[in-house]
C-alpha cells in the first residue's frame, strides 16, 4: 500500500550564532540572568537554580555540568526569549547533570539561528548525557521551533567531509514544542537510554520526538520513546521516529508507547529497524494510524512488535515483524 500524506519535520534553516561569553579566569557566561558557575579544570558547574533571558555558551572543550540544578528560560524585558538556551561555542563540549526548561515564553515565531532549543550542539562533538529538558515550548504555538535537544552540522546534503560525533544519552525529556530529540546533517549520533514523553502543543502542530534527518547518521537503541498526534484538520502526520534521508541509521530495541500517527516513519535507504516494540493506545486523531512504516529501500525490518494500529505495518514483507493482538 502507498501511503500519501504530509510529514512536517524539523526544517534546515543554517545560520552561525554568535559567541557570547567571557573567557576569563572564572569562565563565566555572558548572559542576562542569575546563573553563575565554578570552573576546575575543564569543568564548569553551575552553582544554583538560576534564570537567563539569553543563550550560555559553553566555551570550546569545556564541560558544563549542572549538579542537579536547573537553568530557566525566560523572555528579557524587552522582546522574547530567542535560540538555544545552552548552547556550545567551539567544536567540542559535554553536558551533564543539568536541568533545561522554559517559562511563560512568548509565542513568536523565529527562524534559523533564533529558533527556540533546549540544549544546541552546532558543528560540535562531544556528549550530552543525564539531562532534564522540561516544558520546551511557547504556550499553545504553532511555531516550528521548541526543540527539547538538537545536533546539527553542515552540510545537509548527504555528504560527510567533518562528520561531528554525539552521544545523546540517559536523557529524560517532556513537553517539548516542535521535536524532542533531532539530529540533522553531517553527524553520527549514538542515542540510548533516553526517555523522550510527547509534544505539549499537538494540537497547534505536528510533532515529532525523534527525529534523524539529512544526512544523519547512527544508531537509536534502547530508548522510551512516546507517540504523538496531529489533532489539526490539515493532512499532515506525527510519529514517534521520524528517519528522514538519514541512510543507514540504526533503530534498534526501542520501546514506543502513547499516541503516535505513525510510530517509525522511515524514510531514508540501507538500514536497519529491529526488535522494536510500538505499541498505540488511546483514542485516535482521524488522519493516520501506522505501527511503521518502510518507505526507503534495502532495509532490514526484523523482529518487530506492533500492537493497536490500524495499520500495523507499511512496506515490509518479511523479517519475522509480528501484530500483538490488542488486549
């Protein structure tokens, strides 16, 4: 069966942000608000809960480690909140231990650089790994921004000539706008044991919680990873995973729960999608109701358990896949 319908993702608009922070002998960061951090070595701890109105950046090779406290979005005094609110400043950073979420931000929708992220890795490699990214959004807004994490690196066209390595892991993300977790372009990403919960906004857009997209490649294993829904009356589809011209990318022993329009959307050539469980509950939207979907070629669709779709499967013929009975 051909599927048509309208897949909204995370778009590829390019920009380099400014560095702003101050590279002195307490590496502090340049911005608006309350957060002050302690650096040792490589280090920089944040010091308490605190508020910023403006993007931190992490210095190049520095390591910012929250120690369980948690940075606040908020709108400055005049304008709105724009971009990521951590982001790095050079080709390598990590990020640990740290609680990201936004408060009353206004609903304004930007572009490129200025679009609203949790934690931002642009052109960079490195880790970001037992974070919190909370309530990721601009109230009940349909802007395409509101990413919870999000890796990136040009070009997006496929083509690898400075592929940027990331471990995105042990993560616990919820109530994010646009996407939970994307990866895009020229990066190989190692994505596990991450929790990611459903869009607080589905019914102003279509959301996705992972996405994997232009040129991305790498593996998806053993994540919680929740459904999500387009209540709109436009034809467009949610997911769960979205993998879009991402060849290669591996998804492997994830476990999908909630509402999803449809659970693995897999767009993209020559990988892999095994023994993953998608299962649907719940009342659903009226548009799509697909466990998964193989719309590439010379993938390998093993092993899989589908359960409380209409569709249980799109695309794939063989593989050993099963449909659970719904209870």
């Amino acid at each position: 069966m051909q599927q048509r319908f309208v897949l909204v993702f995370v778009s590829l608009a390019v920009a380099t942000a400014s560095v702003a922070y101050l590279d002195g002998a307490t590496r502090s960061v340049a911005a608006a608000g309350t957060c002050s951090f302690t650096t040792s070595g490589t280090t920089m701890t944040l010091d308490a809960d605190c508020t910023t109105d403006s993007t931190l950046f992490i210095p190049d090779g520095m390591t910012l480690d929250g120690a369980s406290h948690t940075i606040t979005a908020v709108d400055p005094v005049a304008g709105h909140f724009t971009g990521a609110v951590v982001a790095n400043a050079g080709a390598v950073a990590q990020v640990r231990n740290l609680t990201v979420r936004a408060s009353g931000l206004a609903n304004v929708c930007d572009a490129g650089e200025d679009r609203l992220r949790g934690i931002l890795f642009e052109g960079a490699s490195g880790s970001i790994a037992h974070n919190t990214v909370l309530d990721l959004h601009q109230g009940p807004s349909g802007c395409q921004e509101g990413n919870a994490i999000e890796v990136r690196n040009a070009p997006f066209d496929g083509t690898h000539p400075a592929t940027a390595a990331v471990e995105v892991a042990h993560n616990r993300i919820q109530d994010y706008q646009k996407t939970g977790l994307v990866a895009n372009g020229d990066v190989d990403v190692q994505v596990h044991h991450n929790t990611i919960g459903a869009s607080a906004t589905q019914h102003e857009l279509a959301a996705n919680a992972l996405q994997l997209g232009f040129g991305a490649t790498g593996r998806v294993e053993h994540n919680q990873i929740a459904g999500n829904q387009w209540f709109g009356p436009s034809d467009y589809g949610a997911t769960a995973v979205l993998v879009y011209f991402a060849g290669g990318a591996e998804i492997r022993h994830n476990s999908i729960g909630g509402n999803a329009d449809i659970g693995i959307y897999y767009f993209a050539d020559d990988g892999v999608i095994d023994n993953n469980r998608i299962f649907d509950a719940g009342e659903d939207g009226g548009h799509y109701d697909i466990g998964l979907g193989n719309w590439g070629s010379g993938n390998a669709v093993t092993n899989n358990k589908v359960r409380g779709f209409d569709i249980p499967y799109d695309g794939v013929t063989d593989g050993k896949n099963k449909v659970i009975p719904s209870k």
